[in-house]
C-alpha cells in the first residue's frame, strides 16, 4: 500500500506529469521544453525497480530464490511494423 501511495503522490509531481505526458504525446511534451530521454530513462529506471521490487517479495514469500525462477515467463509488447513483415 506504501508503494501505490509514494506512486499516486510521485506521479501528482512536475516530474511525474512529464513522465505521463511523455507517454501520451512525446512530441508534445518535447515542444515544451522537456528533456524526452531524461524522462524516459526515469521511467524504465522506476519500471526495473518495481519489478526487482516485486521479485524480491515472491522471494521472500517463498522462503527460496533461485537463478532459474521466472525463465520461461517472458511477455513482450512488441509488435513488428509492418514494413518489417516478410
């Protein structure tokens, strides 16, 4: 519960709004001024750490961590445009 309020107070900041925006119009936010690959790199540093976040508290309900847990368990949301299809 911590984690979503720190989230919800963070994203209500002049950083977090940029790092929504960036996420909805890039170009917007770029012809304000913002620095896009600032925000960006913030977002995938914030992205990791809940995600190591989360992997230490499986862990840890789990009472045991392992190299191999997770393999297999891949998602991806890339698609390949459609110039790249053969």
């Amino acid at each position: 519960m911590a984690t979503i309020a720190i989230l919800y107070w963070f994203f209500g900041t002049e950083i977090g709004s940029a790092m929504r925006a960036t996420g909805n119009n890039e170009d917007m936010i770029r012809a304000l001024g913002v620095n896009t690959k600032v925000t960006k790199l913030l977002a995938l540093m914030l992205s990791n750490g809940l995600v190591g976040l989360s992997g230490a508290l499986i862990c840890q309900y789990q009472k045991y961590g392992d190299v191999n847990m997770g393999t297999g368990a891949s998602s991806s949301a890339w698609r390949p445009s459609s110039s790249a299809r053969c």
